[in-house]
C-alpha cells in the first residue's frame, strides 16, 4: 500500500470546467459538495482506503524562527498557502492507477448548479521512509 495526497486548491491550477468561485455558491451547493466530500471519504474508509481529510480555514500566518523568543509574522508579500490550498485528503492504495483513479472521481465533485468541478486536484505520493545516505 502507498499513501497518497489528493490536494485541492483555490487558485494555482488550471481552472475547473465548472468554475465558479466557492463564495458566489448557494448555501445549498456548498451543502450537497460538502456531502460528497464527506460520502466519498466513507466509502473509502470502509475500503481502507481512507487516512485523514481535512479542509482548510482561510485564515493564515508566516512564522519563523528569527532567534530567541522573536518569530517574525508576516501576512505576505508572497502567495501564502491560505490562499492556494483549500484542503487535503490522504489515501492508502495498492497502486499508482488506484490512486488515479479516485483523483478522478473525487475531482467530480459538485459544485455551482449542481454540475461537477472537474477540477485539477495535485497527486503526491508520501514519502514511505525518509532518503537513506550510502557511501
């Protein structure tokens, strides 16, 4: 089994056929595309195929380590993750066209009007074990 992250995001790819941004859908359309998020993650964890799914909330701040007990915060000037990635799901499949393959049906979630997104979602395989070092 590999797992697999199945990433969406807000902007960055390629645009969805049915593109129509989140904020301008009914309350109705957000509801039926939460259900089948939440439908599709059942089923796949009634497969096992299932790890974690999260969506994300759109607020967000830069941290780093600036030296003792100062990390700077920043709200840009860059693209910040808050504004690209709406949220994630983790799979565990036995292959490569599995992983394809629910890519593919998860990117046919509903959006305005009902009508699938069709939308770019990015696969990335997790790293198993971290690289090993030979001399």
């Amino acid at each position: 089994m590999a797992k697999y992250l199945l990433l969406k995001h807000y902007r960055g790819a390629p645009a969805c056929a049915n593109d129509v941004p989140m904020s301008d859908w009914t309350p109705e359309e957000i509801s039926t595309h939460v259900k089948y998020m939440q439908d599709f993650a059942d089923r796949l964890e009634k497969t096992g195929e299932f790890v974690d799914a999260q969506g994300l909330a759109p607020e967000g701040t830069w941290v780093r380590y600036d030296g003792e007990g100062r990390p700077p915060v920043t709200d840009g000037p860059f693209a910040e993750t808050k504004d690209l990635i709406a949220g994630w799901m983790v799979i565990d499949v036995d292959t490569y066209e599995r992983a394809l393959e629910l890519a593919g049906e998860l990117s046919a979630a509903p959006g305005a009007g009902g009508k699938p997104l069709h939308e770019w979602l990015e696969l990335r395989p997790l790293m198993a074990a971290p690289p090993t070092i030979t001399e």
